[in-house]
C-alpha cells in the first residue's frame, strides 16, 4: 500500500467529558442561582446561545463538594504548570471545590469544553477564586479563560485549548501535546526530537493538531454513530496552519508532509498516541525531517560561514576546552548533568576543497572515549551529508570545543571558542 493509500483506524467515544474545578473556603450559598444570574447574556454567537438553552432547563452542572471528598490535586503539577503562589494558596487553603462537569459528542465544536469552562469563569469571577483545567492541571485565572473562550463568531485559538509538553532525555526531547483528548482524540507525540529546533517543532505540532482535527470533524460529519473512523495518516502542513493555530493573520508559504500511526497503549488504561513520523519515502533520519519540516513552516534560521584565521585568543581558547573534555565526558555518562542540560561539541570537519569547517553537534552517547555519538545542530555547507538533526559520528580528537546547553538558560557552561570569535 502507497503512502497516499494508507489510513488509520481510530475508535470514536460515545462521548467526551470535560471537568473543571473552582477552589473556595467560603463556598456560595446556592452557586447554580449565582452563575444563572450572571452568566446569562455575557456571551453571543454558539456559547451564548448554548447557555441560555441550559439555563432554561431544570439543572445546572455545578456541584459544591468539602476538599476531603474529591481526590487531592497535584500541587507540583499544578505549579509546573504555571500557578502563581496565589494560585497555589487558594488551592491549599479551599475548604470546598465547586465542580463543572459536561460530556457531549466528540469533535467540532466542543460543547462540553465550552459551557464547563465558561461556568466555571463566571463562578471565579463571583467569588474571587481560579478555574482549574482538570485534563491538564492548568489554573486560569478569570481574564485568561475568559480569552481562551470563542467569541461571537466561534473562534478560538486551539493553542489555548492544545498545549505542547517537552520531557528532555539523552536522545533528544519528547514532545506531546495536551488537549486532543477533548475532541475524542489520541494525542500528538514525537519522540528523540532534535534539540536545537524543540521549540519551533512544538508550534509546528500544534499546526499539525489544527490539521489533524479538521480532518477528524470532517470524518466525524459523514457519520455521528461510528464507532471507528479512518483518517489519512498522511497530513500536509503548512505556515497557514500554525497561524490559524495561534490565533494570527494567514500566512502563505511551504507545506510539510508529516505521517502519523497509531500508538495503543500497553493497557488498557494507557492513552494511545499517533507519533509523528516522516513519510515512508523520506530517506534521511527523522531528526532531519523535523528540521525540514521547522524550515519549510518558519523558514531557515540565520546563519551563514564566519571566517577566523588563527590567534592566540583562538589556540587558548581550543587548548582550554580540550584539557577538560575527559571531565565533561565523565560528567555526562555519569548523568550529571541535568536531563535540561544539554551537551554539545564543536568538532573539525576537513572540506573536500581544503580548508576545515567546524560544526556543533549534540551529544547523545559518549560511551567510548575516543568517539561520540551526536546529532548535527546545524547544516554544514560543504558537507551535503551533514544535516541539522541527522545524526553523525564525531571523533573525540577533532573536538576543539564544548558547551552544556541549558533549556531555559542557553549556554551556562565552555563554548571558549565562541568568545574568542565574538572578541575577533
């Protein structure tokens, strides 16, 4: 079977549920008569129209229970995840939560999502408090979920509602994203992507879940009661795409091909994932596709060939990287350094045309000392072979500089060589 011939099967839910959480220690009295009164008539367009179909009814989602009676919250998960001090205090200090909760069908538009987030906005609002996302342990305070919520058109922006997570390890990052789940999909996941593009591949994923789930309401329309779908398991991506994702002006420019497969879990009680892949007829790595992806939809990053001709500056600065690479090599196969800490090695590569190029590269194993294992961080010019993100072997004898890389910090440790060049 082609590539354009294959597809994926996936399992439709009867139904997706959404629960948000609003902590208090002086709960309202009667909460369902607070949000009826003030929630009516602030929203127009879909969720105006689907609230005051609610409110018209005999019961409102909203129940108020002690914090001894639902299961205790991740505080360091809800910190990791952006609560402030505050926000964590009105956690610890609720003696009760009120609880939203809606389930509708799956797909567009996310009934569910909607009215139990805007609920929950306006209890906030009445009593001073925060709306916690329980699918991924957010805490929005009330202007922020009032921003994530459509407007009179149905608009939203999918990055507030599909968020992107890095977990870094020796061979790259893993990337996720979170928020699929609420239109009865798998999420996202990409594994071993390369360092030095993780961010911009992060917001290349959520153009890809943009794609991804319009191709799965387009499913989803021809037959609300199937209980498995096939979409394509190739998608192609573009600039646009990530736009519409982020919420900004339409942009034209290339498209990517990106092919996804279907990843249970080991349990049942596991989520599956579709990894994203190249397609079949891909012949480099899959690092360097991920970084061609990231050129086709932003663009090529600057660069370009700085020329140095020697100097002392330059031969301390090489001799000082070299006389410590036994104690950073030990450092990173002992696990030292933080999996947020990345190591990198600026190694010489002979030009057939004579001359020397040199190149920074990612570490990945180091096991043997007199070679590396890495992945390119950047194209080489003479070189057609040596890509941003293939992976390539390094000889420790040709290593002339290093530096830990730190995810949020950037370079905290050597990189000498580039201080001399900057002094050039």
């Amino acid at each position: 079977m082609s590539d354009a011939d294959d597809a994926i099967t996936l399992p439709v839910p009867e139904v997706v549920r959404a629960i948000y959480l609003v902590p208090t220690a002086d709960p309202p009295p009667d909460p369902v008569d607070l949000v009826r009164r003030f929630a009516a008539r602030q929203w127009g367009g879909d969720l105006g129209e689907m609230l005051a179909n609610l409110f018209e009814g005999p019961i409102v989602p909203v129940e108020v229970r002690p914090t001894d009676d639902i299961p205790p919250l991740p505080v360091e998960l809800l910190a990791a995840m952006g609560a402030t001090q505050d926000q964590l205090h009105r956690v610890e200090s609720a003696t009760h939560f009120a609880i939203i909760t809606v389930q509708s069908q799956p797909g567009w538009p996310p009934v569910h999502e909607w009215i139990t987030r805007a609920i929950a906005t306006v209890l906030a609002e009445q009593i001073h408090s925060d709306v916690i996302d329980v699918l991924n342990y957010q805490m929005l305070d009330v202007a922020r979920a009032r921003r994530t919520l459509p407007d009179d058109n149905g608009r939203i922006r999918l990055a507030d509602w599909v968020s992107v997570d890095y977990s870094a390890d020796r061979a790259g990052y893993w990337v996720t994203t979170t928020g699929l789940r609420r239109f009865g999909l798998p999420e996202l996941q990409t594994l071993a992507a390369p360092p030095n593009v993780v961010e911009r591949w992060g917001q290349a994923m959520t153009g890809i879940a943009h794609r991804l789930l319009a191709a799965w309401s387009s499913a989803l329309s021809y037959d609300r009661d199937a209980a498995f779908l096939q979409i394509p398991s190739l998608l192609e991506v573009g600039a646009h795409d990530v736009a519409t994702a982020y919420g900004r002006d339409a942009v034209e420019g290339v498209t990517a091909i990106v092919r996804l497969a279907l990843d249970p879990g080991f349990d049942p009680e596991q989520h599956s994932f579709l990894s994203i892949h190249p397609p079949l007829s891909w012949s480099g790595s899959a690092g360097e596709h991920i970084a061609e992806v990231c050129t086709a939809l932003f663009g090529a990053r600057a660069g370009g060939i700085r020329h140095t001709h020697p100097s002392e500056m330059m031969d301390h600065a090489i001799a000082t990287a070299r006389a410590a690479l036994t104690d950073i090599r030990g450092r990173f196969e002992s696990g030292e350094l933080d999996l947020h800490q990345k190591l990198l090695v600026k190694y010489a590569l002979p030009a057939a045309e004579g001359g020397t190029e040199y190149l920074w590269a990612y570490v990945t194993s180091w096991r043997d000392p007199y070679r590396i294992l890495a992945t390119s961080a950047a194209d080489a010019v003479y070189h057609p072979k040596v890509r941003a993100g293939r992976p390539v072997v390094v000889d420790t004898a040709a290593v002339i500089d290093w530096a830990v890389e730190h995810d949020e910090l950037g370079i905290v440790e050597g990189g000498w060589t580039q201080a001399a060049l900057d002094e050039d």
